[in-house]
C-alpha cells in the first residue's frame, strides 16, 4: 500500500497557544516511539495562532491505526479544545514517474 502524507493546518484560540504546544509536544513525544511514522511534526506558522502538523505514514493502514491509539485518543481532545473553529486537511502525493 502507499503511503499517506498529509499537512493540517488550524488557528489556536486566544490564550491557548501554550495549552496547545504542550499537548502537540506530548502527543509528538508518543507517536515517534510508538507508532512506525515516516513523519510527524508541529510548525508555528508565520501568521498569528496559525499552526500546521505534517504528517506521514507508511501506508494508509498504519494512518488508520494512528487515529485509534489511546495515546491520541487521550491527548487530542485537549488539542481540540485549544483550536479556533477547525482544520484544513491537505493531502500530498507523491509525483508518478
């Protein structure tokens, strides 16, 4: 199967951008140890509370199984809380040869 890359991007409500970059830290921390990732990583975007998350697994099954791990289950309801309305998934694919 193919791998899934993806970037999120979302804006962080007022007040919450420390909120917020400690459970994108703690959830980063368990997905990099834990989960077979190609790649996972959090950017402070150059517009205010703009954030964005990259993100690539080796296939769309181990994608599948990230959604459904406890850790992120645990943690995402406080990144949820922390976002200003929601977040705009763009998918990246890789060039054909």
């Amino acid at each position: 199967m193919q791998r899934i890359t993806f970037i999120s991007r979302m804006t962080v409500k007022p007040g919450r951008e420390q909120d917020f970059v400690d459970a994108c830290n703690e959830l980063t921390e368990h997905v990099k140890a834990k989960e077979p990732v190609i790649y996972y990583e959090f950017f402070k975007l150059r517009e205010p509370r703009r954030y964005a998350v990259l993100e690539s697994f080796p296939s769309e099954e181990a994608e599948h199984a990230h959604m459904n791990t406890e850790w992120l289950a645990r943690i995402a309801p406080r990144i949820i809380d922390c976002i200003d309305g929601t977040w705009e998934r763009e998918y990246l694919d890789r060039f054909e040869a």
